[in-house]
C-alpha cells in the first residue's frame, strides 16, 4: 500500500525534494542526435554490476530496486519516472542520449544535472556503467541468450562501438533490416529480430540479470547469519522523568530481519524491581531485536541490537517518561526560511527545529493536543513533512492537523534537543512587496532567510545580511541571519521591490524567454535549492546529532505510528505507507553505534 500526496506545484515538489539532497533520475529518452556533453564515449565495455551500488543509492528511491519505476520517493510525490524494466524501453533508448539527459538534467522531469554542474557529480565511468545496468533492467536475459542461438551459424558484421552508443536499438534493427549486419532469417519473428538485437548490444556492455534479485547497496560485508542454540534477553523499567521503576504493565520483545520484517512478537509481564526476561531457542544471529512497552497510554522501547553468538545475552532496558501539558520546556532552537519567486506568489519552505527540555513527553496543552504551529495570515497550500536530524529524508506528516489558531502536530514529543524536525511549505500573494508577521508559538534562539538575488530588498526587525552566495550554475542568493528574534512572539519580514527575475507560475512571468531558456531557468531553480538545501544542510549539522539520537527518534516515531493506527487515527494506508517510510530510514543509518555497556 502506498500514500501518494499531491505536491502543490512544480516548484513545490522540487523544493521539498531537493532540500534533503534527493536526487530525482527521470532519464526520458531523446531522439538520436541529442549528444552527451563532456562524456567521452567509453573506451572498454561498461560493467552494468558495477553501478549497482550507485543506482541503489541515487536512483532507486524514484526508479525502484529493479528499474520498475515503484520507488517510494517517486509514489509518494506524485511522479511518474522512466519504466527502465519496460521490455520496450531498451527499443527507443540511445547511450548518448541518456547520458545527456544525466548530465545536462531534465528540469521538465524534475531531475536535476549530475554532470560537472553538479556538487556530486558522476565519473565517466560511473555514466556509462549507469546506462549498462539501465539497459540491463530493460533487456530479458532470455533475449540475449535467443538472439545469441539465432546467430549460432553466422559471423555477424556488427558496427563499431561508437554505432552502438550512438544509436538506439529501433535504429539499429532498422538498419539491420536493411541488410546490414547479420543475415535475416525471413521466418523470424519481430521478437527474434530484436533478441539478435540484444545480443549484438550485449557485446558492447558487460550485462548483469538485473531481474534475478534486488541490485546490491554496496554494503557487502555484513556476517553470515548463524542459528544461536539458545538467546536470552533481559533488563528492567525506569521512570527517567523520578527515576522510580516501574513495576507493572507487559513487555514484548519483537524481532525483525535485516530489512525489517517482523519475524519475532511474544510478550511477558514486568516483575518485581521493574524487570523482565525472554528465551528463545534456535535463533537466527542476523535478527535485530527491541523490547517495547506501553506507558501512560505512549510506547517506548529499548535500544535496537543484535545477538552476539559468543554471547548470547541482551541487555535491553527501557526508559520511559511521564506525560505532560506544560509548554515550560518547549523551545525552537531554529526556524530556517527558504523564499523564491513566482509569478504573482511568494513561494516559502520553513524547517523548524524543535526542543523539549525536560523528562517529560509533551502532549500538548490543555485542550489543544499538541505542539501548536502559526502561520503568517493568508497562507494557502498548506503542507507538512517531517525530517530526522540525519536530513536524509522527509516523510509526510498527516499527524499535524488544522487547529482554530493553526496547525497542531498531535504526535507526543519525547525529550531532547532537536526532537521534532517539522518541513512546511506554503504560498502567499506577492505584488511588488509584503510586509510579512510570522506569530511563534515557544520561545525562539535564531532565525535564517534565504532568497534569490531578484532586485528585492529585505527588511524587517534584526535582519542582517549574512552574505552572497553563487551556485555552481551561476545564480546567487543572498542570505540572512536574525538573532533579535529570541523570545519574540513573531517574526517579521518585509520585502520590497518587484523580481527582477521569476520562476515560471503563470501567463505573466517577468523574465523574457526564448526558446533555449527553458533549461537556463530550471537550471536556476535548481541551484538556488541546491545552495538552500546545503546551507539549511551544514545549519542542521552542526547541532552534532549523533547516530544513536536519530534511530532512537525513528523507532519512537514508528512506536507513536503504531498507537495511532491502534486507536483508529490512522486509516491502513496511510499507516503502511508511514512505517514503511519509517524503516527505510532506520534501515539507512543502520547498525547504530554500540551501546555502551558500562553505563
């Protein structure tokens, strides 16, 4: 079951995609002249095995594992990427004019350059290897092997290297049926035609059965997993908000596998002294267990780990926390604002950094449910997404819900710094200026502006310029930092001027194009959010999160999913589309540090 959301505008997905550094591979055919720019054509086959890794970790999250174009980035945003394990796209696809689609991007699909523009950009080695694997998705290793058997007799005169990586397969069966190449059988059938295609193409690339199994992370070295006699897992209860045990209540200790389905759920009683033990018997070392329990109407659980063989006793305590309704502790270390241009609409992304200061877990005030959120008057597409501290990836926040003031996040924030990470984006009307009131709900240290260099001045209570700042395309925006705004109960901003440049949004758009400007203005787009996303990027990481932190707020996240589905707040699929969102971020910063066992 999937949750697709409807992202509000073009810039508005791009936004809220690029602030995290996820890098969206549509790769759209082109017709055969489109070259690539500054990719020499490869000099030895390319190795499809070879770029596993880096497809897993650049492409998959849109195109899926296999090239099925089912990855929860893409589902989850609305998009419709490339079907590279469509039997017909190897038909239509040109190496060349992949590789230019790579390089150059293709803002009109939403995926940015990675060509030398880019802060990453991919080797030549890594392109190439790149669109091997991507026609391996594409092309049946049955194919190859037909096309292979039909030419047993024969010694084809197949073109040279630099035919093949400039031409699409339809252009070189075309061309074949002209008599080139290979003798036609006239009793081949189309499907026989284009195996002996295949196989011709596969001389050119070292193929890899990208259907036999999920493409590699790059991460082989995890251990054999082991089967352990006997495991044995104990530890106790504690308040941390009095320090007192807990002595009352059930325990279950669950167990996942290394991609996090449940294999393990049993239960037992908390005893005298708040403590707790389960044995199991022929268990697999590779499991990955936690001990949760449910106080005060809000789970908890222990840390995360693994059986050591040699010792196959787990230390598993679990702290919980009172609840409470005082706003006292609750700060926002941050709110970092992120502005841009569209015709007639002052398009903002704001990332809030969220403390809770004290032992408790926060549930709300009296009658409001939650951590309440304002917005300046006259907000209008409204939406929210929560990030980790380890800014790798957003999830949709449907826990944050409308109130008579605002909005109100009704997920129970647990203590420490930076608990809760909240994204919202938000449009407001922009005529040659605005004088903007942002009310804040707790106290405020800091506050950051960013906005592209468009003729606009800023203005507004402690405001000071923290410099320009030029992309590695050539755009620059200016930045703005305001320490005035500690304790305040708004933050005001005041622009003034009308944009010298814009992003397209409607008829009237500012910046007089031409037919080749279309690429300059995504590509501007870009860069401004690329230049966001690592300034809000290097803002965020210096708070010094720590990996532990993070997987602990990821499992407090899906323990608080889990209540709320239990309780009716969630329907299915919005439940399943979240925890599996959930896992796969616990999956990425997995294992986490040891614990230590001297504390």
């Amino acid at each position: 079951m999937m949750l697709t959301r409807s992202l509000r505008t073009f810039s508005g997905i791009l936004i809220a995609v690029l602030l995290v550094f996820l890098a969206i591979f549509l790769l759209t055919p082109h017709s055969n002249n489109v070259y690539a720019q500054d990719a020499p054509l490869p000099a030895t086959p390319p190795d499809a095995a070879a770029a596993q890794a880096v497809y897993a970790q650049r492409c998959a999250l849109c195109h899926g594992d296999t090239g099925a174009a089912d990855g929860q980035q893409a589902l989850d945003a609305g998009l419709a990427p490339t079907i590279f394990a469509d039997p017909d796209y190897r038909l239509t696809a040109a190496p060349t004019a992949m590789a230019s689609a790579i390089l150059n991007g293709n803002m009109a699909a939403l995926m940015p350059p990675f060509g030398p523009g880019s802060s990453d950009p991919l080797s030549d080695t890594e392109l190439w290897d790149l669109i091997a694997l991507i026609y391996s998705f594409s092309t049946p290793a049955e194919s190859i092997a037909l096309g292979e058997s039909l030419l047993a007799e024969q010694q084809p005169d197949w073109p040279d290297f630099e035919y093949w990586y400039t031409n699409s397969n339809e252009a070189v069966l075309i061309a074949m049926e002209t008599g080139e190449f290979v003798e036609l059988d006239p009793n081949w059938t189309d499907e026989e035609k284009l195996a002996v295609v295949d196989y011709g193409r596969s001389l050119t690339y070292t193929y890899v059965d990208a259907g036999a199994g999920t493409p590699a992370t790059g991460d082989e070295s995890a251990a054999p997993s082991v089967t352990i006699p006997s495991a044995a897992f104990q530890g106790n209860v504690v308040n941390g908000t009095n320090s007192s045990l807990v002595e009352e209540g059930t325990i279950f200790l669950r167990g996942f596998t290394t991609d996090f389905v449940e294999r393990v759920t049993i239960s037992t009683t908390i005893g005298t002294n708040g403590e707790f033990e389960f044995a199991l018997e022929d268990v697999q070392s590779d499991l990955i267990f936690l001990s949760t329990v449910e106080y005060d109407g809000i789970s908890f659980n222990s840390e995360a780990m693994q059986i050591d063989p040699d010792n196959p006793t787990l230390a598993m305590p679990i702290t919980v926390f009172d609840t409470t309704t005082d706003p006292a502790a609750i700060s926002i270390d941050q709110i970092h604002i992120l502005m841009d241009f569209f015709s007639g609409v002052l398009q903002v992304s704001q990332l809030y950094v969220v403390s809770n200061n004290a032992p408790t877990v926060f549930v709300g005030e009296e009658g409001k449910n939650g951590l309440e959120i304002y917005l300046p008057e006259g907000a209008t597409n409204i939406e929210f997404q929560r990030a980790f501290g380890s800014m790798t990836n957003l999830i949709p926040a449907p826990e944050v819900i409308e109130s008579e003031n605002g909005w109100v996040d009704t997920l129970p924030m647990r203590p420490g710094q930076g608990r809760t990470n909240l994204i919202v984006n938000y449009d407001l009307p922009y005529d040659d200026g605005i004088e903007l009131s942002h009310p804040i709900a707790y106290p405020l240290t800091s506050a950051t502006l960013m906005l592209p260099e468009a003729g606009v001045d800023v203005g507004g209570g402690g405001w000071v310029s923290a410099g320009a700042q030029e992309t590695g395309m050539g755009d620059v925006f200016l930045t703005f930092a305001n320490n005035d705004v500690r304790n305040a109960s708004s933050i005001e901003i005041n622009l003034e001027g009308e944009p010298e440049r814009t992003m397209p949004g409607g008829q009237n758009n500012t910046l007089v194009r031409n037919e080749n400007n279309e690429l300059i203005i995504g590509g501007a787009m870009l860069a401004i959010t690329l230049g966001a996303a690592l300034f809000l990027g290097a803002q965020w990481r210096n708070r010094q999160y720590d990996e532990e932190e993070d997987y602990e707020a990821i499992l407090y996240e899906i323990a608080d999913l889990d209540d709320a589905y239990a309780n009716g707040e969630l329907g299915k699929k919005q439940y399943e589309s979240q925890r599996r969102r959930l896992m796969d971020e616990l999956i990425a910063i997995w294992p986490p540090d040891e614990p230590d066992e001297t504390a």
